[in-house]
C-alpha cells in the first residue's frame, strides 16, 4: 500500500502473514497489499497454479521471492493442518498475522438446496477457518502475541434471500471469532473480523446452487461493487488502525449493517421484499 506520495508502506515490515484463499479474489489483493507493506507472505489456496500466479505476479513487481512461501492447502483437510503450520515456522519462524478468507458463497432457495450443499458452506466457511485457528494459535500463546483474521460478510450480520446457507455459516463465523475475542486478549493475541459488502469477484460465479454445482452467473449487485485491490487497501489499514470489526464497501449494502443494529423490524421488511423481487426474476428467467 502506498501512501499519498506513492512510496509503499511499512506497517508490516518483516511480520509474516498468511492468507488462505489467496489463489483469487479479496485474497490475491491482500497478498499484493502485505507485499507492498513489507511483510512476508504465505498464500494458500487449493488451486497451486492460481498462487502461483499471483506469487509470480509479486515476483514481476518487485518482489523477493524469498519473501512468498505458496503452500498449497485445503481448509476441509484438518489432517494436513499441523504440517501446514509447521512448514510456515520452519520457512519463516513464525506466524504473526492468520486471515481466513477461504469460502465459498450460496445462490439458491432454501426448498431447493440439498443439505450436502449446507454441509459443504458449513465444513468450508466455518469448520475449516477454526481448524486453522487452533492450529496455529498454541504457536501464538506460546510467543505470547499474534493476530487472528476472518473474513465474514454483511451476510454475517443481515440474512439475505437464496443464502441461507451462506448467512448461516457467516454467521457462526462471526459469532466464534468474536468469542475468540474474549479468550485470547489477555494473552496479547488481536482478532478482527472483515465484513465486506459488494466486492468486485467472482465470488457470484463460483457460488453453489441448491444441487452443488457452480451458479456460473453474474451478480449485478457483485459487479458494481467496490474494486478489489481498494477492499483489500481498506482492510489493511484497518488492520493498522487497530479495528476489531472492519466494514468494507461503499454500496447501499453497508447501510443494512446499521440498518439491522437500529431497526431491525425494518431490515427484515426491506430483505423480504429483496426476496420477492429476486424470486419474480428467478421465474421470468
């Protein structure tokens, strides 16, 4: 991230960082983000060739490729997360900043869905981020400092139509880390949670319908959203401003986030008739 001046920052000189779902997305630009502030970063994803590219795209920018651990991981694979762990202190002797931001996201009825859909959201999006975190929290107590991430969403706070799963699982994640919170302040370990809005992804495309296949549509709400690498900006000088709640977005999304807290009658009101609308579309197509 660079300053008005254009000179890249330092907030996280030499500090290591891990980002899961960094193959694409939010991830990909905060990789770029931690690079341009100094740290050193371990990007993870299931797809090897995707943080390969982005790892490469680092490299062309200017980056030492000393400084890019990719190690290839699956959120669902609990097994394979001691080693994980283990290989990112052997490479760079510790882990100061986790940010889960694996998932996926939902586009279908609740009638519609089959519940190995619910299982899969719930298994990626809410079993996966706490079986990293307490991976590689004991690694954090034990140094006595550290900083846990999750990316949730609005979804985390306000249900949305054609996502229940989805908001369910945000959800829980937003109710763990929270809790997470209270557990680990006294040991001087920090945890925030990311509650982007509309970002421009292809988080719509890659979303699960009722059967579990790719929804391979567009989202007009996700298009004209907020630019990727200026979400991941945001989020990172959140992270630098001490924020334990950071809300990213800049559509009308973010006004349900207060909308919710002060009248919450009125939010399920304005979501039903979101969900009316989204319906007569669904039966026109």
């Amino acid at each position: 991230m660079r300053d008005q001046t254009g000179r890249k920052g330092d907030a996280f000189q030499d500090q290591v960082v891990w980002i899961t779902g960094a193959s694409s997305g939010i991830g990909a630009a905060l990789v770029h983000e931690f690079i341009d502030q100094g740290a050193r970063v371990v990007l993870s994803a299931r797809r090897e060739s995707e943080l390969n590219n982005v790892s490469r795209e680092c490299v062309e920018g200017g980056c030492d490729a000393a400084r890019l651990l990719v190690l290839p991981l699956d959120v669902t694979h609990y097994d394979a997360m001691p080693a994980a762990v283990q290989q990112v202190l052997d490479t760079f002797g510790g882990i100061d900043l986790l940010i889960n931001n694996a998932g996926l996201s939902q586009r279908s009825l609740c009638l519609d869905t089959d519940m190995d859909v619910y299982r899969q959201l719930l298994e990626v999006d809410v079993l996966g981020q706490i079986a990293l975190t307490k991976s590689v929290l004991p690694h954090m107590v034990t140094r006595g400092s550290g900083h846990l991430a999750v990316t949730a969403s609005v979804a985390g706070k306000v249900g949305a139509p054609l996502r229940t799963g989805y908001c369910a699982a945000k959800h829980a994640v937003m109710g763990f880390f929270d809790a997470l919170r209270t557990e680990v302040a006294h040991q001087n370990i920090r945890v925030t949670t990311i509650i982007p809005g509309f970002i421009r992804t292809d988080i719509a495309r890659n979303a699960l319908t009722g059967t579990g296949a790719p929804a391979g549509m567009a989202d007009g709400d996700i298009d004209g959203g907020m630019d990727v690498q200026a979400c991941a900006r945001m989020i990172v000088d959140g992270f630098v401003a001490g924020q334990e709640e950071i809300d990213v977005g800049v559509g009308p999304e973010m006004d349900l986030l207060k909308l919710k807290r002060d009248n919450p009658t009125a939010a399920f009101r304005l979501m039903e008739a979101m969900a009316a609308d989204a319906l007569t579309s669904r039966a026109a197509e």
